[in-house]
C-alpha cells in the first residue's frame, strides 16, 4: 500500500505516467467491442455503417469520425467531447477522479488498477497502417471532366495510378461512402489514399494508409537543375504539364522532408524549389522548410489569394495553363 502524500501537478503527462491513452479510451468507450485500428461506431451519434476508429497511424493513439471533420483528436479530446467538458482542466479533473488516481488530492493509489484488471494493454502501439483495400470502376463521364478541369485526361490518370473507386474496405470492414460524392484512389505501392474533392477539408484524403515519406515524380528530377516540389499529386500533375523536372510530398508538412527524402532531393539536383499554398499557412510552412534545408521557394503569386486560388491546380482551374508556364517564367523557374 502507498502511503503519504505529495504535491504532483495535474496534467496530461502525469495522468499518462500512471495510465495509458488506451485506458482511457477503454474506459470511456461506450462501446465495448472496439480494438485498436478497427473501424467501429460512433459514440457520437447512431450510423448505420461503421465510421469511427482509435488507431495509432500517427504513433499515438487517437480517434477520428469520418463523417464529422471537427471529431477527431487524442484520448483527452475524446473525453472532452463525449462528456462535453468545458476546459483540459475539467477533463483531466474527470479522468484523474474516475480513475482514482488521486494527482489533485495530492496522494498516490493502487485503485485505479481495479479498473484495469478486466483486459490487457494492446501488445503492440507502435506507429501502424490500416489496412486499406478498394475495389476500382471505370472512370464515369463527371469524373473525367473533373479532372479535365486540371488539363489531365485519363492517359494522365493511368500513369499517376489514379483509379475510379467503387468500394473501401478499411480493415476488412466496408468504409462508407456517399455514391453521389467524387472519390478517387491513389495508389502508391501497396498504400491506398482515397481522395474526396467535395467533402470538407479534413476528410478530403480519409482513409490514408500512405506513407508519410512518399513521393511521386521522383524520377523525374533525376540529373535536373532545378527540383520544384509540390504539396500534393494534382499540383504536381499541373506543374509537370509544363515544366518536366518536378514532384510532390505528401502535404504542406516538414515531417514529409525525411533524411532520406532530402538527401535522394540533393543528390539528384542541383537545386531545389519549394511550392506550398500561397496563404499564410502556406507561406509560413515554406519559410521554415526553404530555411532549414536551403531550398528556394515559388508560391503561386499572392494576388491571386483574393479569388481563393492559392495553388497551382486551383490556377489553372480558373485561368489555364499559359498563366501557370507564365509564372513559373517570372520566378526564373522556366529559362
């Protein structure tokens, strides 16, 4: 038995020094037939097919709700929104009560093992990839001429693994989709990303068991001058109908620029020119990358912000692709 008393903070890392994410998850779950990287449902609101997982792609166990972009987040979050908690102060008071783990009261206790003895910690929590299986279709009329709309037609489509999707199944469990909504898939070796350009931003690219590393074009900037690096496979697609020695990561995200990633970039070219969204978030991202690695940097020109084009697929949507060369002109990208 523990004895005595000290003052410990409460907070999140010492609600995690004496339980696990898990634990919390397990216990707040309403439904108690959940496991790790599962598809499930949500105990936010009644679905009639499976659409909420806790999974552990990132390394850390979290959860998402497919359907509603805003319910998504780590085992605090969770609680948070399930109980409808006002502040992390009132979660971690909830956690640390419901938990007898005594951090407010300033003393120690062994009940919250009580709770715990009724299952057994994941044997494995390291970083993991769903799996991901589609079964594809041919390409419909509307798909096409969404992609028309960025100069690509369906050759484009085929070289880039571009696919027409029918059906996703998530972990073996069917991923719902609405069949009037766009959904394509783009697949990378084994890794599936599906792609929804009509549903909000954070479940655009949902489910994604693509590696954060990957990179499409690297071959072609293999002996370039000049390595311009897009955000994303459509702006690549974009960029290389006019200019041939480009290629995409996979989001505006330093973690995409790995030491391999930046080392496979600087022996293959002598220079190296980053494009990421030209609005702040975008600018901001640049900078701290362009800094870090000695890349130059070529957004699509910020005037442009004011019509909500801020890359280069959205300017050539709503221009063509003689503006797109135009650019890269000005900037000396094209000599």
């Amino acid at each position: 038995m523990i004895k005595g008393k000290r003052k410990v903070e409460l907070n999140m890392e010492t609600i995690l020094s004496r339980i696990t994410a898990y634990d919390i998850f397990r216990h707040y779950m309403p439904n108690s037939n959940w496991k790790v990287n599962i598809i499930t449902h949500s105990p936010f609101r009644k679905d009639v097919h499976e659409s909420f997982i806790i999974g552990n792609r990132s390394g850390r166990l979290g959860f998402i709700d497919f359907a509603d972009d805003e319910l998504r987040g780590d085992c605090f979050k969770f609680v948070e929104l399930l109980h409808n908690t006002q502040t992390l102060d009132e979660t971690l008071k909830m956690i640390d009560n419901d938990f007898n783990l005594g951090i407010l009261k300033g003393e120690l206790t062994e009940k919250s093992q009580i709770i715990k003895q009724n299952y057994e910690q994941p044997e494995e929590l390291g970083k993991r990839y769903s799996l991901i299986q589609v079964s594809t279709r041919a390409f419909t009329k509307e798909e096409l001429t969404y992609w028309n709309r960025f100069y690509q037609d369906i050759s484009d489509l085929k070289r880039e693994h571009i696919y027409s999707i029918e059906k996703v199944y998530l972990n073996k469990k069917l991923f719902s989709l609405n069949p009037l909504e766009l959904r394509f898939g783009y697949f990378y070796k084994g890794h599936w990303k599906i792609y929804r350009p009509n549903a909000l931003k954070k479940q655009k690219w949902n489910p994604n068991n693509v590696p954060i590393d990957a990179m499409d074009g690297k071959k072609d900037i293999i002996g370039c001058d000049n390595a311009f690096i897009n955000k994303s496979k459509k702006d690549y697609m974009v960029i290389k109908k006019v200019y041939p020695y480009t290629c995409a990561v996979q989001y505006e995200g330093e973690a995409c620029f790995t030491e391999a990633n930046i080392k496979y970039l600087k022996d293959n070219s002598k220079k190296q020119t980053l494009s990421f969204d030209s609005d702040v978030p975008g600018v901001k991202n640049s900078l701290q990358i362009t800094k870090k690695y000695d890349f130059d940097y070529c957004n699509v020109p910020r005037q442009y912000l004011a019509q909500h084009i801020n890359d280069w697929a959205g300017l050539a949507e709503a221009y063509d692709l003689n503006l797109v060369e135009k650019c890269l002109i000005d900037k000396g990208i094209i000599i």
